[in-house]
C-alpha cells in the first residue's frame, strides 16, 4: 500500500501546540493517581528526587530520541521504524499495539471519571462516599458502558478534525484550564483542617520531606524502580504517542527547547497532583487514605469531599472535571497514534482509520466492562497484582511488557545501530544546542537499556523469586 504522501502531511501549526499537545498526552491519569500514591509510599522527598533525576536523564533520553525520529522519518510509530532501519519494522508494530490496548480500557476509566463528575456535578456527592458506590456501579452491566461510549465518542470526534482543527485546537484550551485547576485545589488543599487536628500543610510535608526511616539499600532500590516505572508511563514515551506527534513537528521548530518544555510541564503537573491529593487525603483520612489506583481517586477522594461538608460537593466536581480534561488529552493522544499508523503504513484515510479504531475499542471495553459481571474472574499476575480482571490483564500486557521491551529495543536502534548522531543531527539541524549530550550517548547506549531491562523483569515477577 501506498504511504500517506508526506507533502501533504499535517503539521502543528507552532511548537507551543505541539508542547500542549504533548504534555497533554503525558498528563493523564497517572499523574494524578498513581504518583501522589508512590511519593507517599517511598518517603515523600526521597521519591521526589530521584524522580526528577531520572526525568532529567532517564526522560529526557526517550522523550528526544522519539520526537526526533518521528520528525526525521514524517511517519507514525507503525513505520517510523522501519523507515530508520529496515530490520526494524518489527518495533513499529509493538509500539502500535501497545496504544491499541491500552485506549479500550483508559476510555472505560475516563468513562467513570465522566460518571464521578456528573454525580457531584449533580449534587448527589455524599452518595459517592458509600464504601459500596464505586465497586456497585463498574459491576453494573449497563451503565459502566455507557460512559465509556460517551467519553470514547469525544475522543473519536477530536481525532476525526485532524491535528490542527482537533488535536491541537483542544489542547490549547484544556491544557491552560487543566493547569490553573490543579494549582487551584493544590493551594485549597493546604488549607485543610481535618480529623484530630491533622492539616493539609502536614500532609504537604509527608510529601515533600525525605524519609528515611528504616530504609535500606534494598528500600532504595525499590524506591529507583517505581519512580523509573513512573515516569516510564507518566511521559507516553514507548507507546508511539511521541513519535506520532514528533512526525507532526515542523522542520524549522526548536526540537530541544519544545522537548525541554514538556519534560518541565509534566514534572510540575505531577507534583502538584501530589499537592492536591495528599495533603487533603492526610488531613481527613491519615495515611490509611493513600490507597494506589482507582481506590484513591474513586473510593478515598469522595470520602476527603464528604468530610469538607457542603463545600465538598463543589470541590468534588471541580476535581473531577480536571481529572476529566487530563483523561481526555491523554485519550486523545492514544488514538491519534493509533490512527496515525493505519493511515502511514495502508493509505487509509483519517476518517477510515478513526471508525475502524473506535469500533475495536468499543468493542474490546465492552468485553473488559463485562469482566467486572458476566465475565468475572480472578488472576494474580506476575508483578505481584492480586486478583485481577480483563483490565488488568490488558494493563499489565501493554505496560508492563510490551512498553518496556519496545523501549528497550528503541535504545539498542538509537544507540548501535543507527547511532546516537542520528537523532543528536536531527534535534539540531537548525543549530540548536543540543545540552545534556555526553549524558544522552551514555544513558541511551548503556544505562538506559540496563535500568529498563531491570524494570522488565521486574514485571515478570522476576526480583520477587529472587529476594524470596
């Protein structure tokens, strides 16, 4: 089949579009639940540093390397590869299932959140603090469906207007509203007071203190996977996002300085997800609140709202509108990628490619809503998840194998096949500068692959037989 011709091939119209398009991408769901959990769990500052360490190396490596090769070779993820080494068609193809996965059930969870909004929305917020509200309605065979046809809908729609009229349009309002509602809550949740004299500004120094109480070097290692594991996820390097969005960056745009950016935006959003979530979660729940995944968001964050009295329900709608926004420039991004292959590698037309993808999505989230009733079942997994679902099977095939196996074949291509100079000529074909270059040749030929070699058998349960 014909490639998409490239002369005609969409562009962002500036690099502050491609920045917010990007960043809001990055910015998704587990900004907001899965980091404040893991900065809690692995001695608040201790978990702050060395995540930024590792965003400014082991980020910025990945982050670079695939929006310079999706620039240099104008193709998505499905044929961006092969277009830089032929040998390595095989990649494209993991990094276009890895988005194909993940979108069915990130739309199911964007459909609850859209759930969650319009029940506080609606004033009905107290309900949703019942210990039996969230697990009662995903369980339902109906509603949990509907939702997520809702929220699959507004991605698809963004997505059939294109890069510039969608993508980028969207971004542009949702990425500054996004921002300035994250600082809102953040600063409102310092001023909490809640039971038995616990404040948010206490919480706020359990997130922002280093502990290292008890810990060893063991502690710490545990400590350098999970925040590697979380910026892993947290940037959308590994699952084709960013070398789609690179293949949309103009020729005469600053490449580093629009990476930089978004390597800025993502850690500011990230920590103050943590601002707004653990103090609040501290003040009226201790730190028995700071349960990982949907618990936080779902069952903990309704109970902090029902403790605010009338207030909470207004806060309620207001974080979860937020929450909502970040699920839907994530999900946006996610389809984009998907997309973006069908119509690189087989001529397909955007309008083609949106319908095709959005009824294999439908179709599949239908099947991982019905593992929470007419298909239940129970699975351990070999991460050390207990009893998981169709979701969870999903999950930990997408991000826990085949992100970083794409990941680290992305480093073996850059690094020794194709070389380092490859993406370093591309990032600065302008005369840009290109900083932190001696540390990207190291981190993308050697430590790089090691430390996620590391995280993927980490995945597969290997670390847990040996430290048994």
């Amino acid at each position: 089949m014909e490639k998409t011709n490239l002369s005609k091939r969409n562009s962002f119209s500036s690099s502050l579009g491609f920045v917010l398009a990007a960043a809001g991408s990055a910015v998704g769901l587990g900004n907001i639940w899965r980091f404040p959990y893991l900065a809690a769990k692995n001695g608040g500052g201790i978990f702050l540093v060395i995540y930024l360490v590792l965003a400014l190396t082991f980020g910025f490596t990945l982050l670079v390397s695939e929006v310079a090769m999706g620039r240099k070779t104008k193709q998505g993820c499905l044929t961006a590869y092969g277009e830089l080494h032929k040998k390595s068609k095989w990649i494209g193809v993991f990094a276009e299932i890895v988005p194909f996965m993940i979108l069915p059930y990130y739309c199911l969870i964007g459909g609850w959140v859209l759930k969650y909004f319009t029940v506080f929305a609606t004033g009905n917020g107290t309900a949703a603090a019942n210990d039996e509200y969230f697990g009662s309605f995903i369980t339902a065979p109906v509603s949990p469906i509907i939702f997520d046809v809702i929220f699959l809908a507004a991605t698809a729609i963004v997505i059939a207007l294109g890069v510039n009229k969608g993508i980028e349009s969207i971004s542009k309002v949702l990425m500054p509203l996004l921002l300035l509602a994250i600082i809102g809550i953040s600063i409102f949740s310092l001023t909490l007071k809640g039971n038995d004299g616990r404040t948010g500004l206490d919480g706020f120094k359990i997130f922002v203190v280093p502990n290292l109480d008890g810990m060893g070097a063991k502690d710490i290692f545990n400590v350098v996977l999970d925040a590697t594991g979380q910026l892993f996820y947290s940037i959308s390097v590994a699952m084709g996002i960013m070398v789609t969005y690179g293949s949309y960056f103009k020729d005469d745009e600053n490449l580093m300085k629009s990476v930089n950016r978004i390597e800025i935006f993502d850690t500011l959003v990230a920590f103050l997800a943590g601002v707004m979530i653990i103090p609040a979660v501290y003040a009226f729940l201790g730190t028995d609140g700071m349960t990982a995944g949907p618990g936080l968001m779902f069952i903990a964050l309704p109970k902090v709202f029902e403790a605010m009295g009338p207030a909470g329900t207004w806060i309620g709608a207001a974080f979860f509108i937020m929450v909502l926004f970040a699920a839907l420039t994530s999900s946006i991004s996610i389809l984009e990628a998907v997309v973006s292959g069908f119509m690189d590698k087989f001529g397909w037309s955007r309008k083609k490619a949106v319908t095709f993808e959005t009824a294999a999505a439908l179709a599949l989230g239908i099947l991982i809503c019905l593992g929470y009733n007419k298909l239940y079942f129970e699975v351990d997994l070999p991460n050390g998840s207990k009893n998981g679902q169709i979701l969870d099977i999903f999950d930990y095939i997408s991000n826990n194998i085949l992100m970083p196996v794409v990941a680290i074949s992305t480093c073996i291509l850059i690094g020794w096949i194709v070389k380092p100079k490859t993406i370093i000529d591309e990032a600065t074909k302008n005369g840009e500068r290109f900083g932190r270059k001696g540390m990207y040749i190291v981190m993308v030929k050697f430590i790089e692959p090691v430390l996620l070699f590391v995280l993927l058998l980490g995945s597969l349960g290997v670390w847990d037989k040996l430290l048994k």
